[in-house]
C-alpha cells in the first residue's frame, strides 16, 4: 500500500484543531469572505480560517506553520484596499477580529490597553463617558490591529497625528511563536531601537499585533464642524494650502470634488448643498479658539470665492456632515451601481498639492472613468475612487494606469504612493522608485531576519 505524506499544511491544520477545534474552519463560504479584502484582486482562499481567542493560541499556531513552513495572513476585518489579505500562497489566515477586549483604560495618564480586534468605533462608544476619545478614523469597520499594520489615519490626522503617532506600545507574536512587548506608557521614550514604528505599517508580514497601547485624548470643551463651497477645484485647493501654511490648527480639513458631493449629496441626503468642490471643516478647542479659527478660515476662503461658508456646533449636524464624508467609497459605489472603487492613496507636501490633485483631475478627464476625488488635504494625501466593473480586464488596466500616472506625478513632486492604505499588493512596484534599492535592501534584511522561512504574508510588500 502507497502512504501518502500529508502535505504541512493539513499537518498544521491537524496539530492546532488540537487547542483550536470548531474555530478552526475549512469551511468554504468563511475561506471565499477571507479571499480578498476590500479590493479587486482575483480572491486566494487560504486552506483554513483560525479564528483565535488568545495571544497563547497566535503564539502556538505561527511556532506551528514556522515548523512546517506554512503561509499565515493576519486578517482583522478585512477592509484593506491593496490586496493585502489575499492569502496568495494559500495556507491560513488567522482571523483576529474575536480578540476584541477594551483591557485597560486610564483617565488619568490617558491611554488604554486593547487587543486587535476593537474597531475605533468600539472603542470611542467605550470612552464616551469617561470624557476620552480616540481620534484616528479610518471611514471603515475596521480593527484597531489592521490599522496599527497598515499606519492607517483618517480625517483628524492632520490635527492629532495617525495611528503611528497615536500607539505607544505593542505585543507582538514573531513568525516562531516568541512574543514580545515594544514601547512602554511613557510619552518619551529614548531607550533603544524603535520596534513600535517597525510593526506599526509592516503590514503582516513581520508578526502579528495582539495587544495595543494607545494614546488617548479629552473631549474638547468646544466643537465646530464647517462645510465651504467652492467655483472650482483649484479654489478650494487653494484655500487648503494658505490654512495650513498660516498653521491655523484645524481639526479635520476635507476636500470632496464636484463629482464626489454629487455622489454623496444623492448617498447621504445632504441637503442645501451644491454638486460643486466642497471643503468639510472641524475645528477644536475653548470656545474661544474655535471661533477664532473659523473666522481665520472663512476669511481665507472668501478671498479665493469660497462661499456659503456654514457652522455647525450641535452634535447631531456635525455626525451627520462626518458620516457623509465616511462614508464617501459607499457613496462612490452608489454613484454608478455594480462598480467596484480603486482608491488612489497619493501625499504630497502640501506647497506641491495643488500640481498633485489638479493634475489627477486632468489625468482623469483623459482616461474617460469615473473617478470621484476626496482627500484628507490638511496633510496632502487625496483619494481617487476609480470606479470599475470587477473582473473587467480592460477596465482594470485602463484605472491601474490612470493610478500609475497620478503616482508617479505624486513622487515627482516629492510625495509617495501610499499616504495611508499602504502597499500590499497594489503599490509594490513604486517602492524601489520611493526608497531607492539600498533602503529596500534593509527593510529585505529585516524580514529576513524576523521570519527567516518567509511565512508571515508572503507576497506583499516586496515584489520578490
Ligand atoms: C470605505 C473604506 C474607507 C477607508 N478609509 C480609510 C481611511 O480613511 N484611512 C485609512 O488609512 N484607510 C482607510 N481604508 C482602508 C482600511 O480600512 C485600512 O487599511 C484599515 O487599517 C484596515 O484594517 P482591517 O482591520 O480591515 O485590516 P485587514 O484589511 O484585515 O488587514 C490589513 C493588513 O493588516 C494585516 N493585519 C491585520 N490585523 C493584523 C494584526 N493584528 N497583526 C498584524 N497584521 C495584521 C493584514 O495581514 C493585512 O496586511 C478604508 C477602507 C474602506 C473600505
């Protein structure tokens, strides 16, 4: 009789129904919902889905698949854009999103301690009566743990930082099972290699987050939201950029062009607005601050023809305005119904962020899609949602070359590919262009030594 060598994965599979049992699935329908995330890649499905509980469970399944040398893909909710969860070497996506627990909160040194799969929104409704928040806002249900791994922001980065200013700590699970703790509660810290800020944006493919210290900060004692409309997109640009270069210190400072507030005006019935460029503003602080750099910013915009320039201070218009501008890609996705969105993701210095997003839009006039543009301008980084019929071969290469054009513009001008949604597979072949071969060669040599076998994400990141 032939024995068959069982192939490692089912050896892995095996050894950890051991301490895993029903969370360990093969189930078809969970392996397709972690195929891909949100994005247009031709969906993997991983051999198995480990849904884990414990840092002990992350610990025991990677000293496993590093034994057998199986593939592991860390999947919080799967909202990343870039291809990122797409198991492409098969094996097993280890599902955190039930690692959810608010561990610790501190009102007095104003940090907390929490497990990966807390989205912020858990987290914030979980702080609401201390008078805390936590201020990085991705528009998505996502995990605080994909956030840490892709150095996610959102609309109040240009005030309060993104995720990598915003984490003080981690524990990490190595690829061999050891785990280990970075950072610490101080605000400073001068004792060391910075391995926070080396996880923080690594994407999965150097360990697996299980534990995260944040910062976190008062509600402040005043709050107006402000939306401005604009005769064209230059204008409002424009603006943006005497803002911030008069360091008027906004809270959220957001761009929406004439083609995405049609979408959003008809997604989130915003009513008394016009299909025209559109900045939402927010601004934070004492009664008195707030007022005063509203003024400073409606005076700056009607010296470049903004007007209608509206002040909300009550909680209700204010969600409503900042739910509008979250939910933008929904609103995308119902402007033209079945199309998927392929998010563009350039920063630029903010002198160069006119050439930026007025080139995109010509880009995009030129290349006949549809391509709704909305940013987080304050730090020079805007979206194109290049929208697309999933599967549509012709259609995917016409929008991944209008990407390439608006990329490689970004990275003449001193900018990056990537402000916030990272690399994954998506934006691997700018790299070398932005970093130049010698730095990849470090960041190839840190991968190396921390997951010799190649096992945590492979594909993602570097080309190979
Ligand atoms: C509608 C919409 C709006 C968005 N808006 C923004 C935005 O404003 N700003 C922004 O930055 N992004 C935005 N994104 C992108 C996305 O939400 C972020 O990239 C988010 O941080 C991904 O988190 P996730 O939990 O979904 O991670 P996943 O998509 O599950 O994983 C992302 C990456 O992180 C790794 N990973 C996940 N958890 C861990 C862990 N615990 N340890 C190690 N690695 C891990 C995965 O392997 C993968 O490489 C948006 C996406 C959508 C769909």
């Amino acid at each position: 009789m032939n024995s068959i060598t069982p192939r490692p994965v089912d050896t892995v599979i095996a050894a950890a129904r051991a301490f895993l049992g029903e969370r360990l699935t093969l189930n078809d329908a969970i392996r397709q919902q972690h195929g891909r995330g949100e994005d247009t890649t031709t969906p993997t499905l991983p051999d198995a889905v480990a849904f884990v509980d414990t840092t002990e469970e992350v610990s025991r399944l990677l000293a496993l698949c590093h034994q057998h040398g199986v593939p592991v893909t860390p999947f919080g909710a799967g909202t990343s854009l870039e291809g990122h969860v797409n198991p492409v070497r098969g094996g097993i996506s280890l599902d955190l999103s039930r690692m959810a627990a608010i561990e610790e909160v501190s009102a007095e040194d104003m940090d907390g301690l929490i497990q990966p799969g807390v989205t912020r929104q858990q987290l914030n409704e979980h702080l609401r009566d201390q008078g805390l928040f936590f201020p990085v806002d991705p528009g998505s249900h996502c995990t605080i743990g994909g956030m840490c791994a892709t150095r996610a922001s959102g609309t109040n980065a240009v005030r309060y930082g993104t995720i990598r200013e915003n984490v003080l700590g981690l524990e990490v699970v190595l690829a061999d099972g050891r785990v280990i703790q970075t950072g610490g509660r101080t605000r400073k810290a001068a004792n060391g290699y910075d391995l926070t800020r080396l996880f923080i944006g690594s994407e999965g493919t150097l360990g697996v987050i299980t534990r995260i210290r944040l910062r976190l900060y008062g509600i402040p004692e005043a709050m107006v939201s402000a939306v401005c409309q604009f005769p064209d997109l230059a204008s409002a640009v424009n603006t943006v950029i005497a803002t911030m270069q008069l360091g008027v210190p906004v809270a959220r400072i957001e761009l929406l062009d004439e083609v995405q507030m049609e979408a959003c005006i008809a997604y989130s019935k915003l009513e008394g607005m016009a299909p025209t460029p559109t900045l939402f503003l927010e601004f934070h602080g004492t009664e008195a601050a707030v007022g005063e750099q509203a003024e400073t910013v409606q005076a700056i915009a009607t010296d470049h023809g903004g007007s209608g320039f509206a002040w909300a201070r009550d909680a209700e218009t204010r969600n409503k305005l900042w739910k509008a501008r979250h939910d933008a890609y929904w609103a995308c996705l119902a402007y033209r119904p079945g199309k998927k969105g392929i998010a563009t993701d350039v920063c630029v210095p903010i002198s160069r962020l006119a050439e930026a997003l007025l080139g995109a839009k010509e880009d995009i006039r030129a290349s006949g899609l549809d391509a709704p543009i909305v940013g987080h301008v304050g730090d020079g980084n805007f979206h194109t949602v290049i929208l697309v019929t999933d599967g549509d071969q012709a259609d995917l290469d016409r929008a991944w070359e209008l990407d390439r054009k608006i990329v490689h513009r970004a990275l003449q001008l001193g900018g990056t590919c990537s402000g916030e949604h990272g690399v994954g597979l998506g934006k691997r072949e700018f790299l070398e262009v932005e970093h130049g071969p010698e730095a990849l060669a470090v960041m190839r040599s840190l991968k190396q030594t921390l997951d010799p076998k190649g096992i945590l994400n492979p594909g993602k990141i570097f080309r190979n």
